[in-house]
C-alpha cells in the first residue's frame, strides 16, 4: 500500500512540475502576442494563472476623453473577445494540453477570461 501510495505522489508531483513549466512557456507567448496586438486604440494585458488554469486578457481602450464612444468601443471589444476570440484560444489551448501531454491542463482545462476598460 506504501508504494502505490508512493508512485502516486511521484505520478502527481511529476504532472504538476511538468504543467508548470509549460505554463511558464505559455506565459511567455501570451505576453508576446499581447503585446504584438496592442494597437494605438487599445492595450492588451494578461496574466496566467496556472493553478486554476485561467488567462486573464485585460482589454484597455485608449481614449482622449471619456465619452459615449468609449463605451461603445469597450463594449464591441468585449464582445468580440468573448464571442469569438476565446473559443479559438481555449481549442488551441486544449490541442496544445493534448500534443504536449500535459495531464493537468487536460483535467483542469485553459478557460480565457476578458476585462475591459477604459
């Protein structure tokens, strides 16, 4: 009973250290392409969390002033980040976990949660 109780612990020690270091590269990507998209309108920030296993995206639009506009462009960015973009990253997401054999990820798959501001 010991040693099964052993190679367990060794089995979830070595699961969990390989998650983390694939969070670390995963970390570095996202904030490459992050940073790659921030564009003069708006300003993408992240963050990855790899217990939970949750990417932040913080959408930040740049506005001279505050007006109705500002509103309407948080509101599409979101909107978009939501619908469309999120769906896309988790699936990549998931094919990644599965190619790079990364048990934890599979288990407690990437969810992508967006923030806007402005």
């Amino acid at each position: 009973m010991k040693k099964i109780f052993l190679v367990l612990v060794i089995v979830l020690v070595a699961a969990v250290g390989w998650h983390m270091k694939i969070a670390r590269d995963l970390e570095a990507r996202v904030d490459e392409v992050t940073a790659e998209f921030s564009r003069g309108d708006w300003e993408l920030e992240s963050s990855v969390n790899p217990f939970s296993s949750v990417i932040t995206i913080h959408v930040q639009v740049k506005t001279e002033e505050l007006d109705d506009w500002a509103g309407l462009k948080a509101g599409v960015l979101k909107t978009m980040a939501d619908e469309v973009a999120s769906s896309m990253i988790e699936e990549e997401l998931a094919r990644t976990a599965r190619e790079r054999r990364d048990v934890y990820a599979m288990v407690v798959p990437y969810r992508i949660r967006t923030t806007v501001g402005y």
